[in-house]
C-alpha cells in the first residue's frame, strides 16, 4: 500500500524526532557519494547515487526543452549556487556529474549567484552575454524588477525568454501576466521542488509539464481524502528515478489542477496549472 503524503515539515519532523538526517528516506546500503540538503534551513538531506545525479540532470533537461532552450543556446541562471537548478546545469557544478542539463542539451550556462545584491550583475550578463533564455528564481524577482526599472532596462532586446522559478511555491497567473507586461518578453514557471527532485516547466500552451518518466503527480484535495491522478489540489509528487532516496507520496506546498487530459502542445502526460 502507498505511503500517506508527506511533507516537509513532516520530514522534518521524523528527521528531528529519529534524528535521521534523511527523515527515513534513504534506501538500504546503496553508495551514495552526494548528499545534498533538500531544503534552505530544514534539516533533511537527500543522498544521491553516482545515477541519481545523472537522472537529475536529465529531468532538469526534460524541464529547460519544455522551456525552449536549445542547442548553441547560453542560459543565464540567477538562483543560489546549491540550488538543484544550478547543481544539475553543469558537470563542473556537483561531484560525479558527467554531463549537466545544458551539456546534454548543448547549451552555455550563465552562472548568478542568488544574492540580492547580485541583481545589478545579473543585469550586465543580459546585456554583454545575450543569453538565449534567463532563469531567475521567484524570490529575487522583485530586486530584479527594481533593478530593470531603475536602469530602465530593455532586458526583451537581450534575452528571448524568462523563466521564473518558484520553490515549493504558487504563482498566480495575473501574476505572471503582469510580469510579461513590465518586461515586454515572454514569462514562463519552471517550478521545483528540493525534497523530490523535481523539475517541471510551461510549455507554450501555457500548462506546466513534469515528464511521466520521471515522476508521477498526483492531488490531494484540500478537504482532505487520498490523493487522485486528476483534480485541484495540493501537489503530490512521487520521483521515478532516485535510487538513492525514497520520495514517494511528497506532499508540495503547492495549490494545482491536473488535467484529465494531454495537453495539446503534444507533451506526454497529464500537464497541470498553478491556481492562486
């Protein structure tokens, strides 16, 4: 029988109470060489196999093709250094990774780290590197708006797309379409989630796909009940492909409506939207 959902507070609570830093995750005696920390400022871990950090990298390429990037593209990635999108971009980024999302998908990237106060060189990448699409997580989007206002920027003449990157968290719609707005260039979600693993990313219909291969999703509805393979809901993601790390059933802090049907951009599976 599958697990009941589980969150992060609730792995951090097993972690802190079996003082297990991996909250009952890990699986068995498997070698795992990396271990990286699942979330900014909680206490669990995922231990990663030398495949692990393979297959991370190929979801995370999965979600940057949704998005657009292709070959001889550079993208610029304006998010913390030990941020999963950061990690798994790269081989020269994590420990026996051999080939990162933009080496599989012969892309360039563009490395920001996420502080605040790198939002002026952030701005200088655009305008010097042109990178073909600009990754920004969702957090310093607004020092990054303040910065383009103040500079008057017109980032639309130096990168073809935004990709705004939310943690575990919901962006409305109107949201976004005010950010197209200001910037005057496309803005899409690519949203993700530490302690799964997982990538998913809009597509140009407008609805956010996580590939079938490497995760499935389901729902919990808010009143409460077992989670469904389609409906409105909090996030319920299981990662096909840790070895290393058991993620079944991980319930995200994330309100969405998955469709009973194929999207018709022509994506494999069941696609979903953020709702506010």
């Amino acid at each position: 029988m599958p697990p009941a959902p589980a969150s992060l507070h609730d792995l951090a609570s097993h972690a802190e109470e079996a003082r297990d830093p991996f909250a009952g995750r890990r699986q068995g005696e498997t070698e795992t060489p990396v271990v990286i920390q699942a979330a900014d400022g909680v206490p669990v871990y995922l231990a990663l196999t030398r495949e692990d950090v393979a297959a991370s990298a190929r979801a995370l390429a999965s979600a940057w093709r949704t998005l657009g990037v292709r070959r001889g593209d550079s993208v610029l990635i304006y998010d913390y250094g030990a941020s999963p999108l950061t990690l798994f971009a790269s081989w020269c980024y994590v420990p026996h990774l051999e080939r990162g999302a933009a080496d599989l998908l012969g892309a360039v990237p563009l490395c920001n780290d996420g502080l605040p106060d790198f939002a002026p060189r952030a701005l200088h990448v655009l305008r010097y590197l042109r990178p073909g699409v600009t990754i920004v997580d969702a957090a310093n989007m607004p020092v990054f708006l303040r910065r383009v206002a103040e500079e008057r920027a017109q980032i639309s003449e130096w990168t073809r797309m935004l990709a705004v990157s939310p943690d575990e968290e919901t962006l409305s719609p109107p949201q976004v379409a005010a950010w197209q707005r200001e910037l005057g260039l496309p803005v899409r979600l690519l949203l993700r989630s530490g302690p799964a693993m997982f990538f998913a990313a809009e597509c140009d219909e407008g609805a956010l796909h996580a590939g079938p291969r490497y995760y499935r999703l389901e729902v919990v509805p808010q009143e409460g009940g077992e989670p469904a393979a389609t409906g409105q809901g909090s996030l319920c993601i299981t990662n096909r492909f840790l070895q290393g790390t058991r993620v079944e059933r991980y319930l995200a802090h994330v309100h969405v409506a998955i469709e009973p049907r194929p999207c018709s951009c022509g994506r494999p599976g069941r696609p979903f939207r953020c709702l506010a």
